[in-house]
C-alpha cells in the first residue's frame, strides 16, 4: 500500500482552512465599505446646492442688487442661465445622486415659468398694420442696401434707428418712393406709407457715458434720439415712439455700466404715462432686454409683441451671433398677431417685426 504523508494532509487542510477565513474577512470588508458608502440621496451635495442656488437666482433675480450693474447684467443674460441645467444633470448622473436630481426640479421649474411661454409659436395670420424696426447701425457701410432691404419687408410703418448725418441723406433718398412720409428726429427717425402729424422729438435726458461713447472717432451722432407721432389709420389715430437709449458700458473701471440708458427709460416713460391716445406702439433700441427692471417704467405699461405673439426668442443682436434680444416693439392698446425677425443688414443689428391689429 502506498504511505501517505499525514504532514502533507495537515497543511491542505490548514491551507482551506485559511483561504475560507480570508474569503470570509474580504467579505465582511466589503460588507463595511458598502455600509459606509453613501447612498444616492447622500451623493453629490455640492451638485444639489449649486441646483438649488441656480433656481433661487432664476426666481428671485428681481432681488439681486443692482449695484454695479449686477442685476441688470443678470436679467439680461437670464435666459441663458438654463444653459446649467443640462451641465449639472451630467454631473448629477455621473455621480448617481438621486438628491442633485430632485434639487434640478426647482430651475427647470423657475426657467420655464419665466420663459416656457417663449418656445411654442403664437403668431395669428393676418393683421391690419405691420410695423419694423431696426438699428441701421452708425458704421453700416451700405446703407443704400440696407434701406432696400427695409423697404421690401412691406412695412407700413418703418422706424429707424442710430442714423448719422452722413448717411441720412441715403436713407431719405432709397426709402421716398415706398414712404411717402417720414420724420428724422436727431438720429431716429421713422417712415409711413400713411400720412404723419404732430411729430416732435422726446427728451430722454441722452448724456455721454463715464467713458465717452464707443463709436468710430469719424462718426458723430446728433443729441435727439427719440421721437414721437401720430400715423392716421383707418382705424384710427396710432401714436408710435420711437427710440434709442443710451448705450451700456462693460469695462474694469465702470463696471456694467448703465445709468444712462436707466434715465433714459425713465424718462421715456414718463412720456408714454402723459400720452393721451390709447393706441401706441414703441419701436426702437432699447439696449436692454424686457426681462430687466430698468424698463419697469415701460413695460409696466406696454406689451412685448415678442412674447405676446413670437416664435421664440427674438434675439437680434449682435446679428452675427444673436443672445439677447435689445430691439423691441412695445404695444398698447392694439393687439399683436405676430413677431419675427428680419435678414441681417449691414448693420450689428437684426432688423424686428410685428404684425398688429385692432
């Protein structure tokens, strides 16, 4: 019979004896480090605070001081701050946090209350006036193009904004056989296809700003840069401001400066307060966005034709790259129908438009 080595029979035995015990200890280990990792709601903290500061910025931005120009900066750019959303989801799936995911509720919730109405079309077809305005730009080297372009949309009633005395001439001459009517008013002016009365400029308060205007040094702009009139219809007398205020300033020294387009929209109105007719419409550069509480005193009292009757957002400047949308068309007392944006010019601005009715 073969011997068999009782040695060699202990250590086996020793040796599963030993691989049982640490397959056993790697087990509870792992047991440990699964009770000590944190759970989906307990992931990723940081993504759910910066979720939750994003959507009290988009809800209470109305608060954030103005200091500086930080809250008109804000409400400028509001829109685009939806742009975090998707950013902080990737992140909140990466890190499998279920709390980030909930926390993301509250700025989906804030941006489509303040802009959900935006995406969906709300134009009607037909209207009984279509009106256009547009920043032709102080260094729009065709304005005889320009002024063509503008002509064939149509329009009734054409406003005009940021004209120089160099290029007035071309306006008046290319725009005379579509526009039997017009006023030019300092740098703004507008043209009819129906007759005009008691045109006169608006005193908006226009200064220089902290650092002089950012213009082309061969470019001068006359002071007036608001005007008001009243277009005969037939439905009626239509009053129409148009305007162009004052520029906004980012530089290290003044910040985001705007305190002299503010004093312009508080001036402008002040105007359209003391205005008797009903029926008025506001055309123009306004240098700033609906959603900024500077236009408190504008917007109180008229209403976007963009968000009343768009197809989005409307943004028309700068034309070759669009976020913000600073040209309006202001309505009270007529209804818009529609809204939409004209091909680029020549000038930093696309031309808006809006089809109204009574």
């Amino acid at each position: 019979m073969a011997q068999v080595d009782t040695a060699e029979i202990g250590l086996g035995g020793a040796g599963r004896r030993d691989s049982g015990a640490g397959t056993w200890r790697a087990g509870v280990r792992r047991l440990i480090r699964a009770g000590s990792r944190p759970g989906p709601w307990k992931r990723g903290p940081v993504l759910a605070a910066l979720a939750l500061l994003l959507g009290l910025l988009m809800l209470l931005h109305a608060k954030i001081t103005d200091y500086g120009g930080v809250g008109s900066l804000v409400e400028t750019f509001l829109p685009w701050f939806g742009l975090f959303v998707p950013v902080l989801l990737a992140g909140a799936l990466w890190r499998r946090s279920a709390s980030a995911v909930v926390a993301l509720l509250l700025p989906v919730m804030a941006w489509l209350s303040l802009f959900g109405g935006l995406l969906g079309d709300k134009s009607h077809p037909g209207g009984d006036l279509t009106v256009v305005s547009h920043n032709v730009g102080a260094d729009n080297s065709d304005p005889a193009g320009t002024a063509r372009d503008l002509a064939a949309s149509g329009a009734e009633v054409l406003a005009l904004e940021e004209i120089t005395s160099q290029a007035r001439g071309t306006y008046e001459k290319e725009l005379a056989k579509a526009y039997p009517y017009h006023s030019v008013q300092g740098t703004v002016g507008l043209w009819s296809k129906l007759p005009l009365s008691d045109t006169r400029p608006v005193d908006i308060k226009q200064d220089v700003g902290p650092l002089g205007d950012s213009k082309s040094a061969d470019v001068k702009l006359p002071y007036n840069r608001a005007l008001r009139t009243t277009v005969a219809t037939d439905q009626g007398p239509l009053t129409v401001y148009v305007a162009h205020l004052g520029s906004v300033r980012v530089n290290p020294r003044a910040g985001f400066w705007t305190d002299s387009r503010d004093r312009n929209a508080q001036a402008l109105g002040e105007a359209i307060a003391a205005e008797q007719n009903k029926r008025v419409v506001l055309l123009g550069d306004l240098n700033g966005t609906t959603d900024d509480r500077a236009f408190d005193a504008i917007t109180s009292q008229l209403d976007s034709a963009q968000d009343e009757a768009g197809d989005g957002f409307g943004f028309s400047y700068p034309a070759k790259f669009p976020m913000v949308r600073i040209d309006q068309i202001l309505v009270r007392g007529v209804k818009p129908e529609s809204s939409w944006l004209l091909p680029a010019t020549g000038s930093d601005h696309l031309p808006v438009a809006a089809g109204i009715s009574w």
